[in-house]
C-alpha cells in the first residue's frame, strides 16, 4: 500500500555512505503550515530517519527508536544494527494497523555496511540502493531512476539526493523551502543544507 503524505524525502546508498535528504515545509491541506521543519531525525550516531507523514506520529516514533538504540548500546556495549530498527519500527507499525500511525520512514545508518530502509504505512519494510516517500516521490524517483549508479561518489550521491528533492520543489505544492541532507559514513553523520534551487 503507498500512501503519499505532503513532503518529499529520498534516500540511497553508496559503497562508503548512506545519504539521505528531504524538504523543509510543513503543510496541514493547502495551507502551508511552516517553513523550516527539520524532516531528518538523527537517532544515534550511526543512524538517521527521514519523515513524512503527521508530525506528532513521526515524533513519538522516532524517539521510541533513539531509546531502543540507547538501550542496546547500555546492553551490548555495541551499537544496534540497523536491520535491528527498521524491524523494531515495523513491529510496531503493524501492532497497530487497526489505528494506524500516518506515517512514511527511510532509515539510513552504517554498521558493517551503508543501509537504507523504507518503512511503510503498516510496517512493511525493504533494503534499497534508493528511496523516496511522500508526495513529491513520483517526481523524485524518477530522477534517482534515470541518475543512479553503484559505483557514485559521496560527493555525485549528495548531488543527485539535492536534485531529486529539488525536482519535487518545483512540481509539487506540499514540497519546498529548502533541502537537507545527512550522510552517515563509518565514522559519524555529517548533516549539510542546500537552498531550493530557484
């Protein structure tokens, strides 16, 4: 089941990073409800998630997942795999498909690997080499489609994510202000902002 909700986050992975973005504006209808809504949530220093869908759900979800990442770190002395989130959130996604979260998640992170997960409506959840959500994502995944490669440096994979959003901007009414982007290498998250391209 896709549900689009208003905003456009996309993300993809290369062999040294995973490399996520998404829009700054936060609409309720057709009003357009703020201008820099950070939609990039960092949830441990390996990991990060992207929103789309109503903030109060993304909010009380993305800390129910910084708390478990908290937890197996003070269990294991080991920072919880990636896999291990994206199967925490679909567990509780679908525990409550009667009354559902309205909500759309790429979680990106690095253990032994880059990784990119969408999570979905009711909790279904895949491993990607790319990814978009919300309501810009027609227009987004058809750039990532046409421009993705394998084999992309860090710097091409941050300016393909930064076009993908940018395209979305300029075509769909429920994206737009800006564009942010965090990059989750081995070694930490680097977090940086673009304007929206006009």
């Amino acid at each position: 089941m896709k549900v689009l909700y208003g905003t456009t986050t996309v993300g993809l992975v290369t062999k040294t990073a995973a490399i996520v973005a998404a829009d700054r504006r936060a609409s309720s209808g057709t009003y357009i409800a703020h201008k820099m809504v950070k939609k990039i949530v960092k949830i441990s220093d390996h990991a990060v998630l992207t929103t789309a869908g109503l903030v109060a759900d993304t909010q009380v979800l993305a800390s129910l997942l910084r708390i478990k990442a908290t937890e197996y770190v003070l269990s294991n002395k080991a920072k919880i795999p990636i896999k291990s989130l994206a199967s925490y959130l679909s567990i509780i996604l679908n525990s409550y498909k009667y009354y559902p979260f309205i909500v759309q998640f790429i979680l990106a992170g690095y253990d032994d690997k880059p990784r990119l997960y969408n999570i979905e409506f009711f909790g279904d959840y895949f491993e990607e080499t790319y990814t978009a959500t919300g309501s810009g994502s027609p227009v987004a995944i058809g750039v990532l489609e046409s421009e993705y490669r394998a084999d992309m440096s860090v710097d091409e994979a941050v300016a393909l994510v930064v076009k993908a959003v940018r395209s979305s901007i300029r075509r769909d009414v429920f994206t737009g202000e800006a564009v942010d982007v965090a990059i989750v290498k081995p070694n930490g998250i680097e977090e940086r902002s673009y304007s929206a391209g006009w």
